[in-house]
C-alpha cells in the first residue's frame, strides 16, 4: 500500500484549518470594531435631560428646584419624547411632582403636576344638603383602632332632664321635681368622613404626609413617638343632614351629657383608609411592639 499520497494530504488540512482560524480571528476583530466604533458614536450622540439630584430623592408635591434637580448626558436611543429635556428646565421649575422621585431617576413630564391636592379633600364631595359636626368621643370606648374615616356609626345620647314630681292630689298642681337619666338615639346613622388628633389635625392626612416619604425616612417617622401619637383620635368630623345636626342641638342644654357610638356594618360603605391598606397594617404592628 502507498502511504505517501496520505501523508501528503496532512499539510494541506492544517493549513487549511490555520487559514479559517485566522479569517474567523479577522471577521471577530472586524465585528468588534465596527461595534466598538458604532458604541462610540452612539456614546457621543447624547440628549440632555434632567434628573433628581438630591440625595434623599424628592417626596412627593414637592416642588422642582435647581437644588434638587440637574442636567444628565444621556445616549439618544434611550431618549423618549416624555422626558424632560434640559433646555426645558426652566419651565418644569416649580412644578410639582406627583409622587416620591428617588435620587438618579431622569424625570419624566407626567411625573408632574401644577396643581397641588387639596387638604380635605373629602370636604369637597360633601353634598350642599349634608353638613359636617365635630363629636369629641374616647377611642378606646368604640373600638379603638378599628373605627375609621369612611365607617357608619350609630349615635345614642344620655342626659339628665328635670321631670315634675306629682303631688299626689290632682287639685293641687305639682310644687316640686325630680332628676331623670334619658337616653334616645341621636343619630341611627351616620358616616365618619374623618378624625381629628389631640392637635385637631385630621388623622388621613397625617397618614398622607407619611406616604409621600422616601421608604427609610417613612419608616423611621412611622415608629416615632410624634406619629403614634398623631393617629390617636379624639374627635369625630361626622356627615349628616340638616335634620341630623338640627337634632344634636337639641340636647345641647342638657345636663350630664354622654355619647354611646356603634360601629355599623361596612357593606356599603367607603373606608377611607383602604386606600392605605400595607400602610396601616405596619403601623398596628409597630403600636403593638410598643405596647409590649
């Protein structure tokens, strides 16, 4: 057998092998470069936005400064037409944004508002028809931190009323009188809209303000004295009609008045604080770590 036509064909297969190394080595440095060279160009092709500088973020309704905002390079295939250029600063200045901004975040235009949320906003739905009445009332005689703006209570009054004493002879009119304990209902029911604290401030926008802070600052605020103490109520703004507040006044000139308040069912009704839902179970745990 002749070898030497097989040992001749071994050169032509390296070389051939050493050959596609090299041009797979060529088309991997040509790729890499025109990557290379087409990041560098996409690097230089900037658009200047705007981003939040402070390094606490900004909290929300918090308006836009040069303090707290400024100018950031960024690559323009990251743009989009919601962002919120540079050259457009001056414009954003002042506004207000609609909810906590963390330090680095570019700022985007429907981060944004002009206008800044009422206080009480609840004051603004309540009907032409309804009024409001502010009930002094012991927390932890009516459920402690169960009641809350947006419940339905029912309202029994007790006072003391002078009753004539008869005489015991229906030709002699009566000459003397007696103290007597009533107790009627004031109201069968009517709606909490909101609570008020020791300081008279409503309880929702304590627990608002909270909710605008940045998470580490929320929750050190949440587990101070000040907060836990600023959720306690003692008042009751309460939602009647004409005809309801009308007979509260009524027992005004009583004696020895006293309040007896029931919390009725919530199947028809709006609690307030649902919209805070992770919000209140942090703080009950927190009262009752404190308690302990």
């Amino acid at each position: 057998m002749d070898l030497s036509a097989l040992k001749s064909t071994k050169p032509n297969r390296n070389l051939f092998k050493k050959i596609s190394a090299v041009l797979f080595a060529l088309i991997v440095i040509f790729l890499s470069y025109m990557y290379l060279n087409q990041a560098s160009k996409d690097a230089q092709d900037v658009v200047e936005v705007i981003r939040v500088k402070s390094e606490s973020g900004i909290p929300a309704y918090a308006p836009l400064t040069k303090s707290n905002i400024e100018t950031y390079d960024l690559i323009r295939k990251e743009y989009s037409d919601d962002m919120i250029l540079a050259s457009e600063m001056d414009n954003a200045l002042e506004k207000l944004t609609t909810y906590y901004l963390r330090k680095g975040a570019i700022i985007y235009k429907d981060q944004l508002t002009d206008e800044k949320p009422l206080k009480n906003e609840w004051l603004y739905e309540v009907s032409d028809e309804n009024e409001v009445l502010t009930l002094p009332y012991n927390f932890l005689e009516v459920g402690g931190d169960i009641l809350v703006p947006g419940d339905r209570v029912r309202i029994r009054v007790s006072y003391d009323t002078e009753v004539s004493a008869p005489s015991g002879n229906p030709n002699i009119p009566s000459s003397s009188s007696t103290t007597v304990r009533k107790t009627e209902t004031l109201f069968d029911s009517i709606i909490v809209k909101d609570m008020l604290n020791s300081n008279s401030r409503s309880i929702y926008e304590v627990y608002k303000e909270v909710t605008k802070l940045n998470e580490e600052k929320k929750q050190e605020v949440m587990k101070s004295e000040d907060f836990l103490s600023g959720i306690k109520p003692k008042a009751l703004l309460l939602e009647g009609s004409s005809k309801q507040i009308d007979n509260y006044a009524k027992y005004q000139g009583y004696d020895n008045k006293s309040f007896l308040i029931t919390i009725l069912s919530r199947k028809n009704s709006t609690i307030i604080l649902d919209q805070l839902p992770t919000l209140e179970k942090e703080v009950e745990s927190w009262i009752e770590e404190k308690q302990k």
